[in-house]
C-alpha cells in the first residue's frame, strides 16, 4: 500500500480501517489492475498503429495517448500492496 493513501489522515483509526480494507479488497485491486492492462495494451496498440500517423494532428494525439498511458500506470501503481513485493525481494523480512 503506497503511503499516499494514508496521506493527510490524521486519525489512527480511520488510517488503520483504510489498511485493513485496502488489504481485503485484493480480489477487487487484482480485477481492476487486469482491466487497467487491457486498456493499457489496447492505447499503445492505437497509439502505434499505421493509421494514427495519418492525422496531420499527429503529435498531440501521440502526446494524449502517452498521457493517458502514464495515467493508467499511476492508477495501476495504487492498486499495488507493496509489503507483497517486499516480500518477494526479500522474504526474510
């Protein structure tokens, strides 16, 4: 869990309630992360076809569809329990 969640949250509980129900949303993080993907390969797949290369707007429809991808990134980023990764890198801690 990254701590931009628990960021500005002041009271304890409230941050200790988020945590538990960030973990026990796994299955639901885990779906919506796949649906991020799907999205995700089917802009760069767009965003490389021949086709978009004939507007003569190319260049800002390159810079959206990079904005929206990096986006997409971020949103996938918090969905991510970073004591899993943790773990793996190092399972002794």
């Amino acid at each position: 869990m990254k701590t931009s969640w628990l960021s500005g949250i002041k009271d304890a509980s409230v941050k200790k309630e988020l945590r538990s129900n960030f973990l026990a949303s796994k299955m639901v993080r885990e779906r919506l992360a796949e649906m991020l993907d799907a999205k995700l390969n089917s802009s760069v797949r767009a965003s490389r076809s021949s086709e978009s290369y004939d507007s003569p707007n190319w260049a800002l429809k390159q810079a959206d569809a990079t904005g929206y991808q990096r986006a997409l990134e971020e949103v996938k980023s918090l969905l991510e329990d970073a004591s899993k990764k943790i773990k793996e890198i190092c399972p002794d801690s």
